[in-house]
C-alpha cells in the first residue's frame, strides 16, 4: 500500500515581505542576546560564587545558586530565539482565532508573525534583565527587580495577546 501524503491544513502558503517593525524587533532582540553574553564577560571576574537564583513576588532574592546558574539565561534566550525565529518563517502553521482563507491570510498571517517576533523579543529582553538584576543583587548594589517586576511581566505578555485577538478579528475579511 502507498504511503500518501496528507496536508493537514488547506490555508494558503504565501511569502510575505518583512516590515520595519520586524526589522526593529529583530535588532533589539539580537541586541539584547549580545548584551547578556556581553554583561557575563564583563562581572563574571567580580562575581561571587553565590548568587541569587529566585526572586520572591516581592522582588526579594529567596534563593540562591552557584555563578554559573546565569549562564541558563543567555543560553535559552538565544536557543528560544532562533527556535521562534524559524518559527516565524512558518505562519502558516500556527493557531488562528479564525478560518484563515486566500482572502484574509497575508493580513492574518502578519499578524501572527508580529505578535511570535513580539513574543520572542520581549522574553529575551525580560531575560537581559533577570541578568542584571541578579548580578547587581549578588554585587550588593540592588535588592532585587523590585514589586513592579510581576506587573511589567504581565503586561509584556497578555496585552500583546489581547491586542493580537483584537487585530485579528478587526482584519478578519
């Protein structure tokens, strides 16, 4: 018996051009990758061997681990990042509020490219960030990210989600 092949999907395969705001976003994101890597070379020589690893919802340090638990950041950052990278390529694939067909998909698609390369952007600059918070705090020259950290987070990740569904439904076609 032949083995067929099964599309699972009937949405249209389009190509579609890259805007200014990817471009941004994609600069910052590379730029926030090679600040981490850079922040590490320059404190790891001053850092102590224990640093904190967790910060409480208070923005405290309630844990703590050896220096090279910072490594993790830079590493899933940019794993994570070239991951959603290629992702992006493939907007065909991802989960829609709505049936994508021939006449909504270049908008649809847009849409969700912007809202993986939001995504991806902005968790590697919230990882920058941890970074600098815990060497700083292991340095003893911060506490911690401090109570607003939880809010900002939130914010980074659920507005651009309720903002995707409203774009999507507004460009539905």
């Amino acid at each position: 018996m032949a083995m067929q092949k099964y599309r699972t999907s009937k949405r249209p395969v389009i190509e579609l051009p890259i805007t200014l705001t990817e471009i941004i976003m994609e600069l910052a994101g590379t730029i926030a990758i090679f600040s981490m890597i850079l922040l590490l070379g320059k404190y790891w020589p001053v850092l102590p061997e224990m640093i904190p690893t967790h910060f409480g919802f208070y923005g405290k340090p309630d844990d703590w681990g050896g220096k090279e638990s910072l490594l993790f950041l830079p590493v899933l950052g940019t794993l994570m990042y070239i991951c959603m990278w290629f992702l992006s390529k493939y907007p065909h694939i991802y989960n829609y509020p709505i049936a994508i067909t021939e006449e909504n998909a270049p908008v649809q698609y847009l849409i969700g490219r912007k809202i993986l390369n939001w995504t991806r952007t902005s968790v590697v600059i919230l990882f920058g960030y941890i970074e600098w918070v815990s060497i700083q705090a292991a340095l003893g020259n911060s506490p911690g990210p401090g109570p607003w950290f939880i809010p900002v987070v939130l914010l980074f990740t659920i507005a651009p989600i309720i903002y995707y569904i409203m774009k999507a439904h507004k460009g539905e076609k």
